[in-house]
C-alpha cells in the first residue's frame, strides 16, 4: 500500500455537503431492528464478539447519539476498529447521516451469566430441578453437547 494510492482512493469518495445529509426520524424499534440485521450480518463474517456485544443488550438511543454497552475493555479495542463500518450502514438503513455511536462498558456485574452451549443449558436445568440427573442415570440417557 502507498500514500498516493490511498489518496486516490480518498479523493474517488463523494462528498456531500452536511446539509445534504438526510436527517430523517426513527424509533427505538427501528434501530434494535437494524442493530440486529448487522449483527447477523456479522456472525456470518465470523466476527462472534461484535456479534455478541450488539446481541447481548438494546442500544440505547439519545437524540442522534447512539451508546452501546459492553461488557469489558477487551470487546472496546475489538469493536473500535469495526465501528465505521456499522455506523455506516445504521446511517443508510436510518437514513439519518447524523448519527453517532459510542461505546460504554458496563458497570455491573451479571450474577448469573446465560447459557450458551448444550452442556451449560443441561447444567442450568439440572440446579433448578436435580431430577434431571437421576433420569439421564436410570434410563442410561447420554446428553449431545
């Protein structure tokens, strides 16, 4: 990669006026819609971690501001790189060019995480009801994590 060639490409790049931008209204609802298509749109690129983040909790919406809530620094630096990309495609399917998105970690401490795999919902099952596991012993049930 060269200077002159990245200059290139940045001078190809329409510009548009700010007062050109569209600055249409959306709901919460529209937005949780979007941020759930781009999630997808993610964990088809094998992107699991902005996957997650953007699964995980609803965006909170303020005027035009955009926060989203992860978990830790870890998932900050992951997600900071790929930020433009997704407020880009929030400003073409919001039609709002002045969106902006920010990234806040959570202050709390989840008491209880989700299960996620197989093994971790059978385990969850089996605390709140033990009968579980004397079923799988009697029966001789082998469980597929």
């Amino acid at each position: 990669m060269s200077i002159k060639a990245q200059l290139a490409a940045h001078r190809l790049k329409k510009v548009v006026a700010e007062e050109d931008l569209p600055r249409n209204q959306f709901s919460t609802d529209a937005l949780i819609s979007c941020t759930r298509k781009y999630a997808h749109i993610l964990k088809d690129l094998g992107k699991e971690t902005f996957y997650h983040a953007l699964i995980k909790r609803d965006p909170k919406l303020s005027d035009e501001t955009i926060t989203l809530i992860v978990d830790n620094e870890v998932q900050v630096a992951y997600i900071t790189p790929i930020l433009p990309e997704f407020v880009e495609f929030l400003k073409t399917e919001l039609k709002n060019g002045f969106l902006d998105v920010n990234l806040m970690v959570t202050e709390q401490i989840e008491s209880e995480q989700k299960p996620i795999t197989g093994k971790d919902k059978y385990q969850a099952l089996a605390r709140k009801n033990p009968n579980i596991h004397t079923l799988r012993n009697r029966f001789n049930l082998d469980i597929e994590f």
